[in-house]
C-alpha cells in the first residue's frame, strides 16, 4: 500500500486544521457515490474552499482500483464522523455500485491502511469503528444493517473485515493451545477465496471472503447437506471444512 499526500487547502469547511488531540477510533465510510473516483472526491473536499457548500471532509480516501489518497494530517480533525470527529481518524471508500460493496482491491488497501494507522496510534482493530455505530446512518452500506440486510449479516461482514485488520497488523488471529478445553480446534486456509456464510449452508447469504489462506479457529462444527461446517471464533460466520479448502493444523 502507498499513501499519496494530497492535502486539502485549509479552510473552515473541509480542512478547518483543528488539532487533532488523541486519537482513539478509526472510522470507516463508503462515499455514496457510485462510481467515483478517490481523486475526484478529494477534489470535491478541496473545492469546498470555495463552494462553501457544506461542512465535510475525510483524511483519507480509498480508491476503487486500492489507490490511497491523504487529504488531512491525522493530527488535524476531519468533518466526516459527527460527534467523534474529535477522535477519530476517517477514511471514506469508493465502491462501484450502488450494493455499496467494496472491490477486492479497495478493501485490501483499506485492511492494510487501518492496520497501519492501528499501529501508528497504539489501537486495535476492535478499535475501528463504522460511521454507523456512531450515528445509526447506514455507512458503510455494505457493512451496515438495512431493510434488505440484516443485523446479522452486516455485523459478520465487518467481523470478517476486523479479522483481515488483525493478520494484516501480524497478529495471531484465532490461534490458541493444541488441545483446548471447550473443543475447538484450528485449521489453514488452502482456497484462494473461501467464502464466510451467514449459515452452514451453500444457500445462506455469503458475509465475507477469505483470501489470507490464514489459520482461524472453528469453535462450533454442523452439518449441511453433505457438506462439514465450521463457525469462525470471530464470529464472521461459517466456512466449509471440506479438505480442497482447509486443513486441520
């Protein structure tokens, strides 16, 4: 991941270059924009300078393509997470459609980014946080529940992201002793892309994607159909534990 400096002009409506104190979250966004581009919507923050049309901005903005743009020192405050602008770092996210799902690219870059930022700052990734847990606004889309998406559903998505945090900031994510007490054990990853499920079902909805080929921790098997599941520790969801796709380790 590379982060290009494009710093907004300071100004009160979008880089007002208000000091930053101490930060303790990061906030995710998607930019509602479908289609967009990070550059353009830097731009859109920078000619707020002039426009003056609303009060608004992020520090960073992902790109479709994983592209990262800087658009505020992140010892200055950003208008984009309402009341916890005064400790928060944002980062806003373009995505190509209006489901508000992320690229594979986009979400890689953003992983990568808050892994950096959650050292940086002496956080975990327990400590990103959802535009939407912090107003109930529906932002990010994808990861935020809605008449079509249940509360479910949307947290898995953003457990399975947190999960992506946390091998990308090197820590052990679901390792635990070789013989634990309450059953559960751990497994490899060997898919490239093996995807996190609502259910033990091939026709549950599919919460989130792993691409690490990482070790995770089952905690709970089921049967479905003729398939073995397996429900992640995380709490993202089920994965099937057929021997193409994982390994007991």
């Amino acid at each position: 991941m590379e982060i290009k400096e494009m710093f907004l002009t300071p100004n009160k409506y979008s880089r007002p270059q208000i000091p930053l104190k101490k930060v303790t979250k990061i906030a995710v966004h998607y930019v509602g924009n479908p289609g967009s581009s990070a550059i353009a919507n830097r731009n859109y923050f920078d000619g707020l300078a002039k426009s003056g049309a609303r009060y608004v901005s992020a520090h960073f903005v992902v790109g479709l393509g994983g592209e990262v743009i800087q658009c505020i020192p992140t010892d200055e405050i950003s208008y984009c997470t309402n009341q916890a602008n005064s400790c928060s770092v944002s980062i806003e996210c373009c995505h190509p459609d209006s489901t508000g799902r992320f690229t594979a690219e986009t979400e890689t870059a953003l992983a990568e980014l808050c892994a950096y930022l959650c050292r940086k700052f002496s956080l975990s990734a327990d400590d990103i946080i959802r535009h939407y847990d912090v107003t109930g606004k529906q932002c990010p889309l994808y990861w935020s529940p809605t008449r079509y998406t249940s509360a479910e559903v949307a947290n898995a998505r953003f457990a399975a992201f947190k999960v992506r945090v946390k091998q990308a900031m090197g820590c052990e994510v679901g390792i635990i002793e070789d013989k634990p007490a309450d059953g559960s054990f751990r497994v490899r990853v060997l898919d490239d892309a093996l995807n996190i499920r609502a259910q033990p079902s091939l026709t549950a909805k599919i919460c989130g994607v792993i691409r690490d080929k990482g070790v995770y921790t089952i905690v709970e098997t089921q049967h479905g159909g003729n398939i073995l599941w397996g429900k992640l520790k995380s709490g993202a969801g089920w994965i099937s534990l057929g021997s193409k796709y994982v390994k007991r380790i």
